[in-house]
C-alpha cells in the first residue's frame, strides 16, 4: 500500500490526445492523479466533469491533472469528445498502473464478486513523491477539495 512521503511510482501510458505521459517527465509540477472505473458511467462523468471544470484553476497553481482508467484510447476519445474534457485521459488497459497504486479491488457489482478501480485520487509533489492519498472518493466536492489542498502545496 502506498503512504504519503513515499516516491510515487514511475509510469509512462498514452493519452487519449496522442501523447505519451510519464509521470518522470512531470517533476518540478503538482501532478493530480484520479483513478476511475469507467468512461460513460454516472459517477465517472461526474468526477471527470468537475475536474474539467477546474482545469484551468489547476493549471493556475502549476498543477497537471490526468484520469486514469482501464478503458481504451478509443473509448477515452469517445468519453472526452461526449463531455468536452480538458485533461488527458490515460489508458491503463494492462492494468500495470493500477496495481502499482494499488487500486484494483475486489467489489461487489449486482452481487457478483468483481475486480475494478476503487476511485481513487493522488496527489504527486514537485520531486515526484505522493504528497495526499484520497481513497474512496466521494465524487461531490472531491475536485474542489483537491484544488484547494494544491494550494497549499509548494
């Protein structure tokens, strides 16, 4: 399990814009990572949507933002076109990511036992290291509530 103060795990993995992000390539910015189960679904949209919303308010603080899922590039095209997201979506479809943040978890879906992303947010400090760990995101507030703990952040 990752803790604060710990160096955040290294990874490269494509953008739905074209281009390949990795989290090495970021250091010397505040870097917001949330993890999310699904494009298209109810509670996904609503997250990515009030990031997107405050996309420009992170890049004010120096912050980057990306959403991580499981889902295809095609299907991040498809998510990000429908909603007009601004941040890059990054598609962990090997699921390597996923298990380095420790974020696949066993739920319980209609009763049946699956595995999937627990929504989850990192917040990543200028030297790469993880400064806060949101599990179990509440979407409503969540976007504002990491906003502001960037803020304080230097």
């Amino acid at each position: 399990m990752l803790e604060v103060g710990q160096a955040a795990p290294d990874f490269t993995l494509e953008a739905h814009t074209g281009e390949s992000v990795s989290l090495k390539d970021l250091r010397g910015k505040k870097v917001v990572l949330f993890f999310y189960p699904k494009d298209n679904t109810p509670g996904c949209t609503k997250e990515s949507c009030a990031f997107r919303d405050l996309y420009d308010d992170f890049a004010q603080v120096d912050t980057a933002v990306y959403g991580i899922s499981r889902d295809s590039i095609k299907s991040h095209n498809n998510f990000a076109a429908k909603y007009n997201l601004s941040m890059p979506l990054l598609s962990d479809a090997s699921e390597e990511v996923c298990n380095a943040y420790g974020v696949l978890k066993e739920k319980n879906m209609y009763g049946k036992k699956v595995f999937g992303i627990e929504r989850t947010s990192f917040v990543i400090d200028r030297d790469g290291n993880i400064a806060k760990i949101y599990p179990k995101v509440k979407v409503d507030g969540h976007a504002e509530s990491v906003l502001d703990y960037v803020k304080t952040l230097d």
